[in-house]
C-alpha cells in the first residue's frame, strides 16, 4: 500500500497510479487476446449455441474493468498535469491519450460487446448447426483495430510516463 502513498503524504502518487494502471490493462488485454480469444476459438466454442452468452458476459466484465482503468488513466494524466505539469510539452499528447482511451473503453462497452452478442444469439434452439453470421467478420475487424488503437495508445502513455521518471526506466 505504501507504493501509491508519496512520501509522508496521505495523498496517492498519481505517477504510479497511472503506472499500474496502464500495465495491468496492457497485460490484461494481451492475455485476452492472445491466450482466451485464440484458446476459445480453436476449441471450436464459436461454433457452440451458447457462445454468445459467455462471450457477453466474459466481455462485458473486462469492459467494465477497462471503463475503471480508462478514468483512472485520464484522471490521472489530469491531476499530473495540473499538480506537476508532469508530461511538460508532452501534455497534450498524454491528455488526447488518455481521451481516446476512455472512448475506446466506451465503444467496446455500449457497441461492440452487446452487438457482437446480438448477432451470436442463436434464436432458434431446435436448430442444431450453428454458423458465425457475416456482418460478424467486419464487426471483428472494427473490433481489432481499435484493439490495436488501445494497446498502442497504452503503450505510448506508458513510455511517457516512464519518460518523466528516469529512476524508473533504469
């Protein structure tokens, strides 16, 4: 606990707030998406009439954890700024960031996952064979560029933060 507590002050230390943060959601997000999302579909759950339902609820909970890690993220950056002027010339960057992290935390959360689901939902349970639909492909694809958007973005907040902290890029 005494990491996110400054030096003899009972307020926490954005820096490693923000630190934390993004490395947790970058390590997150990997894990999903190179270890769950490839293990789910080659055990063929894609093609299972339940799918839908348990990818909703494993996607919706992440998103829910991506909107905390986003305000936390943005907050951060902001009372950085403003305390510290922490990101000096690399403010604006840091601000637009962390802006565009929140929105792609909201668009996975009220379009993306709840959309995806929708068209994954099997209507009729009689029928035994179930096939991906094909507006799903270019909702994947939507899904993986701003995957990519998110893990650059978190990875570029993070070198601007460690850029700030030479004791912590050692």
């Amino acid at each position: 606990m005494t990491a996110f507590m400054g030096s003899g002050h009972q307020r926490p230390s954005w820096q490693t707030v923000l630190s934390v943060v993004l490395a947790l959601w970058f390590g997150g997000s990997l894990v999903l998406d190179l270890v769950v999302m490839p293990s789910l579909y080659a055990m063929g759950m894609m093609t299972e009439p339940g799918f839908a339902s348990v990818g909703y609820l494993t996607f919706e909970r992440f998103n829910h954890l991506e909107l905390i890690f986003a305000g936390l993220a943005l907050t951060s950056v902001l009372v950085l700024n403003q305390t510290r002027h922490f990101f000096g010339t690399q403010t604006r960057k840091a601000i637009i960031l962390s802006i565009l992290l929140l929105g792609v935390a909201l668009t996975y959360t009220y379009f993306f996952t709840p959309q995806m689901s929708a068209l994954g939902v099997q209507l009729n349970p009689l029928d035994p064979t179930v096939e991906i639909p094909t507006a799903m492909a270019s909702m994947h694809q939507g899904y993986w560029i701003l995957e990519l958007l998110k893990l650059a973005s978190v990875w570029i907040l993070m070198r601007l933060c460690c850029r700030q902290n030479p004791a912590a890029s050692r």
